[in-house]
C-alpha cells in the first residue's frame, strides 16, 4: 500500500511516513536501487483526498530523443549509480538515515535501455541516481539535473487525476513517475504491485556486475 493510513489513522503531516512518501514526489522509476528492478508497475486508487494527489508519467523514451548533443554524449555510454538513501535525502537527513534506506549496496546500471521487442531506446534515470560513473558528483548529479529537467518538461508529462479504481500501468524501462501533494490530513491509499524485469526484458543489457 502507498498509503498515509496506519492502524492507528492518518499519519501526522511531518511523520517519516509522509516524508517517505513525499520522496515518491521526485521523479524517479521503481527499485532502481535494488539488484533486480522493477519492469512495470500497476498502481490502483482506493482511497483519495477531496483535492490532489495526482500521479504524473514522463516518457524517457521521448526524454533521451530531445536531449541536446552534449548531454547524449555524456549519458550514451555511461553507468549511472543508484542508492535508495540518495533520494530520501533530499527529503530529510533522518529519513535517509534509517536502516530500511540502507539495506542494498549502491546498484550500478548502464544510462539507456534498449527495449529487446522494439529496439526503442529510454534513458533509465531516476531520483536515486547519485552519480555517473567516471565523474565528479557534483558534475554528475548536474548532468542527471540536466537530463531530469528535460524529460520531465510540461508538454512531456501526463498527469492522471485520480478516481476511485482507477489502474495505471506502466513501462518501468522508459517512464519517470511522481506523487503530488495533497492535504495531509486526508487519508489517500493507493495499492502498489511491481513487477521485477527479466534478461529477456533487456535487463542484461543494462546491468554492469
Ligand atoms: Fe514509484
């Protein structure tokens, strides 16, 4: 569940909870920081606030395509390094402290995903990207800012306001994501299932060790 609800009710504004949640609210693509990552993810709506909430997608597919020569260069053939505590600190110093943050050593996958079934290649970024192999951190992060800020301009995003039952499925190789804000003291529930990518889903190609 990606929920602000606990037994107990709504979690408090400034919860850890909601902070994990509101790290949802980066761009980012699922489990990137795990050994095997996620291919798609089927996101349902069970609980919505009166306002907010929306869920928004970004094709990286399109993203990679429109990025200027110099950025293309630099990504064609990189390795970017993941960490899920990368993104949750930019949310809060406590929340990426926290031992669920830092359970998975820093996950190393190459920069474009060729999808086997079409030969369409994505740029496989997210908020966990902490940097780019072969580069100083702070010219990595602003190359992965860069690219970011790109793929996710206005006329590239879709914004799905939700309605109770509403599914969403998307490609995990070729999609950015993101949670928006809604009023905390709301509960809003969503029901979550990723599924992980296989060899056959071109995760050989992308996976460095
Ligand atoms: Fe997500």
């Amino acid at each position: 569940m990606v929920s602000n609800e606990t037994g107990d009710g709504v979690c408090a504004a400034d919860s850890l909870e909601v902070m994990n949640l509101q790290g949802n609210m980066l761009w980012h693509t699922d489990s990137t920081f795990l050994p095997v990552p996620a291919l798609v993810n089927i996101l349902v709506a069970r609980v919505l606030p009166s306002s907010s909430g929306e869920t928004e997608l970004a094709s990286t597919r399109t993203g990679w395509a429109d990025l200027p020569a110099g950025l293309r260069t630099r990504l064609k053939n990189a390795i970017l390094w993941h960490r899920l505590s990368h993104s949750r600190s930019k949310i809060s110093a406590e929340l990426a402290a926290l031992p669920v943050m830092n359970r998975w050593p820093d996950r190393p996958w190459r920069a474009i995903w060729t999808n086997p079934a079409t030969g369409e290649e994505a740029l496989y970024i997210a908020s966990h990207a902490f940097a780019i192999e072969g580069m100083g951190l702070e010219q990595g992060q602003e190359v992965l800012d860069a690219a970011t800020a790109i793929c996710t301009r206005p006329d590239n995003v879709y914004t799905h306001k939700w309605r109770a039952g509403d599914v969403l499925i998307w490609d995990e190789r070729a999609m950015l994501h993101r949670g928006r804000p809604w009023p905390y003291d709301e509960p809003r529930t969503l029901s979550s299932i990723c599924c992980s990518a296989t060899d056959a889903d071109g995760l050989i190609q992308v996976r460095v060790v």
